[in-house]
C-alpha cells in the first residue's frame, strides 16, 4: 500500500509538471498571433506613405509645363530675328549667280572726244527681283575724273544711294525712273549681253544734284540703304534744273560718278555750297 500510494504522488507530480510544460509551450505559441497582427499593421502603413507623396506633383507639372512654353516661345523669337538679321545685314550677302553681273561697256564723251577718243566703264550689278531693287559696284576708273563708288535703287523705296568711295560719304535722292532700268528689264537686257563682254557702244548723259541738308533718320530709308550708308555721312540731294542759270557768286565744289543701269552711261555730278 505504501508502495501504491508513493507511485500516486509520484504520478501526480509528474502530470503537475506535465501541465506546466503545456502551458509553458502554449504561451509562446499564443504570444505570436499578436506579433503577426502588428507585422501585418506594419507592412499596411508604409504602403500608405508611398501613396501620399505623389499629390504634391500637379504644380511641380504646372511649372515644367510653363518653362517649355517660355523656351519655345523664345526660340521661335530667335529664330525670326536670326532670318531676319541674316537676309538683310548678313555681309556679304549671298547672290545668286544668275543675278550677279560683270559688265563693261564702251562709249564716247562729247566733251573729251577729241582727246580722248572712247572711254570704257566697268562695274558689277547685282540684281533682287524678289525684294525689287538693283546693286551697283563701280571700281576706280581707269580715267580720272569719276569717283568709285557703291549705288543701291531700291524701287520699293523709290529712293537710290550713292556710296562715294572716295569720301566715304552717302548721298540720298528720289529714284530717277527715266534714266534707271527696273530690276526685271535690267536683267534681261545684261542676260542678252552676258555671252560677250560688252555692251553696244554707247554714249553718256549728265545730271546734276545739289546738297540739302544732312539725313538723321537711316531707317526711314530702308534695310537695304541703311546696310549701305551705316556709319557714314550721310546726306540728301536735289535733282538740280539743268536749263537754271548759275549765279556768279555761287561757289559749288563738286564731284561725280559714272554708272550705267539703262543702255546709256549716267554721270551724277555732286555738288556741296561752300
């Protein structure tokens, strides 16, 4: 009996520790759905704040929107003023070759026949039928008594410009149609001549221009005109009556160009008051 009732207590402890030990291994188990709630708490919350920052990027949009409009907007605007700078202050501008003409021409001066003989002109046009106006280089003479000069007829304008060379001067006067060619018909007269050298021999006829005063305003006289007598002095003339009769006292100091856009030579004679 004693033996049967120690193997009870015995018994006993062993099923006391027993439930110990359950209880022991099912606190830790019971301990971790806890853990895995707050793990899912927290993979949730960060999936959150990567959501919220993409609100703020509207006016970071906004503004990239605005700086792509100013830089294209800017560009264009650059772009015009580059075209616009290039076909009419680019020097030396670009001609094509079926408008650029080196011309000489042979002709006799009444005045200095009987010394002279025939004298011969040489000068090189240039011709813009689309913007309607002629260009006309003429180098020194191999004669005295000319100026070599740069003359620009702008028939848009109805103005033409003499750059006297040698004073470094420009004079500006009204567009004589009657003795200047228009720009299409002075091209076909030079294209029918261009096989030779030379025009028909011609002869030469005078005008006479006076000082008025000087020119303030280049950009009334247009791109052309003004690209021409930039920097320089610059006066208007007056086509002077050839039939008027000069006066005694009237000391004039004058000087001339011969040029040709017609199939005739011109000499512009300058004169300044003294």
């Amino acid at each position: 009996m004693v033996a049967h009732s120690a193997l009870n207590q015995i018994g006993n402890i062993i099923s006391a520790h027993r439930v110990n030990m359950v209880k022991i291994t099912f606190q830790p188990v019971s301990a971790q759905k806890p853990e895995k709630d707050i793990d899912e708490d927290k993979i949730i919350i960060p999936q959150e704040q990567l959501v919220l920052p993409g609100k703020p990027k509207k006016p970071f949009s906004t503004g990239l929107c605005c700086i792509t409009l100013g830089l294209v907007v800017f560009m264009s605007g650059l772009v015009l003023a580059s075209i616009f700078v290039y076909r009419y202050y680019y020097i030396p501008q670009q001609i094509p070759e079926d408008s650029l003409f080196h011309c000489r021409v042979v002709y006799e001066d009444s005045m200095y026949a009987p010394l002279r003989g025939w004298q011969e002109l040489e000068e090189n046009v240039g011709i813009f039928l689309d913007d309607n106006y002629e260009q006309i280089s003429v180098p020194v003479p191999h004669f005295g008594g000319s100026d070599p000069a740069d003359i620009i007829h702008d028939f848009q304008r109805g103005l033409t410009a003499y750059h006297d060379i040698a004073l470094d001067k420009c004079y500006i006067t009204e567009l004589n149609t009657t003795l200047v060619m228009p720009p299409r018909n002075l091209w076909e007269l030079l294209v029918n001549v261009k096989r030779g050298t030379y025009l028909p021999q011609t002869y030469i006829i005078q005008e006479e221009m006076m000082v008025t005063g000087r020119v303030r305003n280049m950009r009334q006289l247009g791109p052309f005109i003004h690209r021409l007598c930039y920097g320089k002095e610059t006066y208007r003339l007056r086509r002077r009556n050839q039939y008027r009769r000069i006066e005694r006292r009237e000391t004039r100091k004058c000087h001339s160009i011969r040029h040709f856009e017609n199939t005739f030579v011109v000499e512009t004679v300058i004169c300044d008051r003294v």
